[in-house]
C-alpha cells in the first residue's frame, strides 16, 4: 500500500483554468504538507496542517488554497492557473514529535501552457 | 529562515568512485536530516544526524554532522548507478515547524 499517495501524476492544462490535486496518507499521521519543486529542483514548503488545522502559510499567491476534510486528507485548489505555476508539487505528511520525518508522495507535474 | 547551501550543484561520476557533497549553514541546528530524491519520485530519508560530529553509516553512504552542528556531508564509497538522484538536506526541526530543503545536489553515476 502506498503510504502518501497524490493524484494526478500530470496535470497539462490552459492558463486561466481551475485545477486541483488530491492527497491522501493511511499513515495515520497528523501533520499534512504541500511542498513545490522548481526546474532548479528547490523544493519550497507552501502550506502545512496539523488535524485538519492550517500552521503554515508561506507567501503563496490567494489562487493557491488547500483544503484538509480529515486529518487523512489535504488537497490543494489552484484557481486562473498561470505559466509560472508550472513545477511539481509534492504532498509529504509526518508524525509530529518524532523529528519531522517527512514522508512524500511521488509528485504531481503540473505543466500550464 | 534557515538557510542551507549544498555542494556542489551537480556531480556526474564514474561508476566505482568515490564522491562527498556538502550542506552547509550559518545557523546551528539540533538535528539535519538527508534525502535522496529519485527521478520522478519524492524524496526519501536516509538518514538523521543529531549530535555533533557525529558519524553515520548506511551501506556504502557515510554521513557526518560538523562539531558546531552546523554542517553536514555525505560521502559515498565506490558508488553505483543506484545512487543516481538528487540528494537534499534539511533541519529536522526548524522555526515554525517548517522545513527548508537545501538546494540539493544532483548525482549522476554511469555505468
């Protein structure tokens, strides 16, 4: 069984569309990440939650919103996608209290034309 | 933020040698943690260093934790395609529960 698992694998799309990417952990973990990976491959955190509840917010346009319905759960909803939202986007979930290991689903590539 | 530089960048070996890449910081860090992160996947943990001058081995892969806690490296014996991937570092627990990855350095080991 996959421990995060995130769908789609790729997602092309027109500027100016709404898209969203689903994730889902059966670790039973409480703490649910979005992170973005650039071309350079620099991997940014953009939102993190903590059963259900936002605890980071980095400097992330208003088009990005996450959505978390159970501590299991965290999509993210880009609205009027733009060319430079194209990157890969990983969701990660840890259990905290044990060091933060991180643990990733294999990446959403999103390509906006 | 905390900021971590990786070196270098990218590093394209034979299979066989041997290679060390680096995490470096201005800022002292209780424990820093290494990833390896293969094409098309997420990144992985390999390991976690949590004193100072600390040594961890996994396999052929030695990591070490700098005295002042400040610095991080990874040296690899006789490496093999496998080890092919970009390897990250980042602080295990840094303010506000965040974690900020290194810019990462690209392995390449041909066959």
């Amino acid at each position: 069984d996959t421990a995060v698992s995130q769908t789609p694998k790729y997602l092309v799309t027109q500027m100016g569309n709404d898209k969203s990417i689903k994730c889902e952990q059966n670790l039973g973990h409480d703490t649910m990440y979005w992170y973005k990976q650039d071309s350079k491959k620099f991997l940014k955190i953009m939102f993190s939650y903590n059963n259900k509840e936002l605890i980071i917010n980095e400097t992330v346009p208003n088009r990005f919103s996450p959505k978390s319905p159970d501590k299991a759960h965290l999509n993210l909803h880009i609205n009027s996608l733009e060319l430079g939202d194209s990157a890969v986007y990983f969701c990660a979930s840890s259990q905290r209290g044990l060091g933060e290991k991180l643990f990733f689903g294999s990446g959403t590539q999103l390509s906006v034309l | 933020t905390q900021l971590l530089e990786q070196s270098p960048q990218f590093l394209s070996i034979q299979e066989g040698e041997n290679l060390t890449v680096y995490c470096n910081s201005s800022s002292v860090f209780s424990s820093l943690q290494w990833y390896r992160q293969e094409p098309g996947e997420g990144p992985v943990l390999l390991v976690t260093v949590v004193t100072g001058g600390e040594v961890k081995k996994l396999k052929r892969l030695t990591f070490q934790f700098g005295d002042a806690r400040k610095d991080s490296s990874l040296h690899i014996t006789a490496a093999q395609p496998g080890d092919t991937g970009l390897y990250l570092c980042a602080p295990s627990k840094a303010a506000g529960n965040k974690l900020t990855f290194g810019g990462g350095t690209r392995v390449l080991v041909k066959p």
